[in-house]
C-alpha cells in the first residue's frame, strides 16, 4: 500500500514538473550573454531579476522576484522566462514580456544590455519614483 502510494506521487509529480524540466532543457539561457548581463550590476546593488538570473545573483545581499521591483535600481530579465512569483505563482509568459516591454520603454529606466532574449535595465532617476506604476498580481 505505501509502495503504491508512494508510485501514485511519484506519477503526480512527474506529470506535474515534466512539462517545465522539458521546457527548462530546451530553452536553456545563453550562460555567457547571463555572465555579461548580471556583471554590468554592482555587487552590493538590489536587483530585480528573472529566475533564471537565480544562480548568476545567488550571493547578493538583495534579489528581488521580477516582475517586483520595489527598491531595486536593477533588473535583470530574460524574455522567455514565464514564471511570475507569490502571489501569482503560475507560468505567465505574456505578463513577464509585458513588464519587460514596459521597463524599457519607460523614461525612468536605461537599457544597458540587450542579447539572447535577455535584458539589463538601470534605474535612471535618482529620487527612485518611476512612471511605470505597480504591476497588477
């Protein structure tokens, strides 16, 4: 009966993750455009960044989930990663090009990397209000 069970969670999960371990494998980020792009931002400065940006930004002291952005004065985004964070928490690919899209037309925010679907943008004022107003969850 545990054995089982144990099958059944097993199965659960697998049919669960199986689509996002397939997509992760076939999407991968280009490493060196990643290397560049997280490089460009300060050590000790707060960044909002993609998941993907997860193991370039691991020892800052400050990461934010984009499409959160609140303090940051850097976001590091790639373009094709779909998952939004709490309180969403779902595969939302259009909402993540749409905050991307917003950023970097916005006055407030400088583009400073741009390649291989990634992007790097700097806050520009320096009083830290932006035009763009709080993304919706």
């Amino acid at each position: 009966m545990i054995a089982q069970c144990l099958l059944l969670a097993a199965a659960v999960n697998f049919g669960v993750y199986a689509p996002l371990l397939v997509r992760w494998a076939w999407d991968p980020i280009d490493r060196r455009a990643a290397s560049e792009a997280t490089a460009l931002t300060p050590e000790d400065a707060a960044v909002s960044a993609t998941g993907r940006f997860g193991s370039h930004l691991s020892e800052r002291r400050r990461i934010l989930n984009f499409p959160t952005v609140g303090e940051a004065d850097w976001i590091a985004a790639h373009r094709r990663a779909a998952w939004v964070p709490y309180p969403v928490e779902k595969n939302d690919l259009p909402r993540v090009q749409r905050e991307v899209r917003r950023y970097e037309n916005d006055p407030g925010w400088d583009v400073v990397f741009d390649r291989a679907e990634i992007v790097v943008l700097h806050r520009a004022r320096p009083d830290r209000s932006s035009a763009v107003p709080a993304a919706p969850p």
